[in-house]
C-alpha cells in the first residue's frame, strides 16, 4: 500500500515532554575504584523524548502537529524549543519556575546502554491550570489528540480533558502509565505494552484470557478499542467488531527505547486521515519495525515507511 498525502490531518499533543541526551564513547577498561567500565565520551547528542517525540514522529510524516507540554525555566527546556522548532512544530511549552525539565540522560559505549540516570521534579498546580485552558482554545484546530502519559505529572487533568476532546468529536488516542486507567475512560484508544497491561489486569494464562481481560477493561473504560503492543509478539487490536493481530516486522532489534510514541504517532496520523482499525495498527506495526533498528529515541520518515510498506 501506498501512503496517501497527510498533509492536511492535525494533531494535537499533550503530556509529558523531556530531554534525551546522549554521551557516546568508548570503553576500554574497568575503573580501579568500583567494578564499572570507564567511558572516554567522545560526542554528546540531544533529542525530544516522550511526548515530544511523539510529536516529531508525528512531524516526520508529514503531518501538521502542535504540542502542549510543560518545561522549567532552565537550558534542557531552552533546547526542546529549539528543537522542537526545527522540526516544524508547533510547540506551547509552558514554563514553570518551580520545576526542572525532565532529562534523561544516556551512557553509551561500544552502542550499549551502560546507564540511565533521570533529572525531574513535579509540576505546580497553577502552571497545569494555565494548560488546561490552553488545551481548550487549540482543541478546535486539531482532527486528532494524543496523550502521551509518563507519569510526570503535565496530565493531571486528562481525565477533563478526554472529555472536552470527546464533547468536540475528536479521535482521543492515550498512551498509559500506571496502574490507574480510570482517569483515561471515554477515550477512542489506549496503547498499553505487555508489561503496562498485565499491572492492570493481572497475567493472562492464554490469547483468550488475554481477550477476555482486554475487552473486559475496554467495556469498563467505554472505549472503542485497546490496542496492545507485545515487543516480539508484535501488536493486538481489542475491539467491538473482534480482534486484530499484527506480527512482528522488525528485521534487528537495536534500541525499543521509544517504540511506542512510534507506535501512537503513526496510528493517530492514519485515524485521523481516516483509515479503519487494520489499516492503521498495519502501518503503525511496519513504523515500529523500523524505529527499533535505530538507537536511541527516533523518528521513522514518510519514506522510510513508504518503501517498507510496498
């Protein structure tokens, strides 16, 4: 299949944003002070994580994306505008004095990860209000909206949110955290992964208990469907007209980190251009298989997905 113009669709999105940074270098020995390897860093990267990579895979498909978010008054919030920008898009990033911006920073040697460490604080309630009404004034301009949940504290009030969205006739698409789903109820679809399901509803012992839970959950939260990513099992569609599985593509598995903001961007541009639930989950499975050949947090083009698709 061919992908058709994109251009036109709209989507909005909103959550938790943060900065990835990347030192790369070699390692060639064992510190003498601690049984951990020594990396010489030799180049640093920085990228959009969370739901600002979202909205850059959103971007790379040629699509017209604004993005709501929260940021600190401090360098990492200066350089997810300054990048957020240069990928075309529409970024309303609110500032809170009280807050640092979310980083996650990356050690990697020889194209392992060696270590993650986290810089982040919580958002103050007067900053997440301020959203909320900003929320409201785009919700018009937009065919679709992703909430991008990492816990971090920018979506606290989703669950009025959804319902605004919902009220407005728009696609509401919510990628998860926790174990609190109550708050994304009324939403089109939610994109849990295995592990994010299983502490909701407990193990399953085979695809029909798996059905069984899935579509249980689905009917509680009134949505119209839950999709959920499996890693290399690839990817299963709970919905009222049954269920829809995509296998794995991938060819070589690099890096998962940010799979699943691949995952929700692709399946928000095709709903909102209008494809049904197969075509959707189809072209967002091929978009994962290619994002996870990549490292790090990363984007997968129109023409990447093009050429994989034919």
């Amino acid at each position: 299949m061919h992908l058709e113009d994109l251009s036109s669709v709209r989507l909005l999105i909103v959550g938790d944003v943060m900065l990835d940074r990347y030192w790369f270098g070699e390692v060639s020995r064992i510190s003498p002070e601690a049984p951990v390897p020594i990396v010489k860093v030799e180049r640093s990267e920085v990228r959009p994580g969370g739901a600002a990579n979202v909205a850059r895979n959103a971007a790379a498909l040629g699509v017209q994306v604004s993005l709501l978010a929260l940021v600190g008054n401090d360098e990492p919030g200066e350089s997810l505008a300054r990048l957020l920008k240069e990928g075309g898009i529409d970024a309303s990033l609110h500032i809170d004095e009280a807050v640092t911006t979310t980083v996650k920073l990356r050690v990697i040697g020889r194209q392992q990860q060696l270590l993650r460490i986290d810089f982040e604080t919580m958002p103050s309630h007067e900053v997440l209000l301020a959203k909320l009404s900003d929320f409201e004034q785009r919700l018009p301009e937009c065919d679709a909206v992703v909430f991008s949940d990492y816990g971090k504290g920018g979506l606290t009030h989703i669950g009025e949110m959804i319902g605004l969205a919902r009220v407005a006739g728009k696609i509401v698409l919510v990628d998860p955290k926790g174990d609190e789903y109550a708050k994304y109820a009324g939403a089109t679809i939610i994109t849990p992964n295995r592990g994010e399901l299983r502490e909701v509803v407990g193990r399953w012992k085979d695809e029909a208990d798996l059905e069984h839970k899935a579509n249980a959950l689905r009917t509680e939260l009134a949505l119209q469907a839950l999709l959920v990513t499996r890693s290399d099992e690839g990817m299963t569609l709970f919905h009222a007209g049954g269920t829809l599985h995509e296998k794995a593509v991938a060819r070589e598995v690099f890096d998962v980190s940010g799979a699943g903001d691949t995952v929700i961007a692709t399946l928000a541009v095709m709903l909102a251009h209008g494809a049904d639930w197969a075509a959707a989950i189809h072209v967002a499975n091929v978009a994962a298989g290619i994002v996870v050949g990549k490292l790090g947090t990363a984007v997968v083009t129109r023409d990447e997905l093009d050429a994989a698709l034919n």
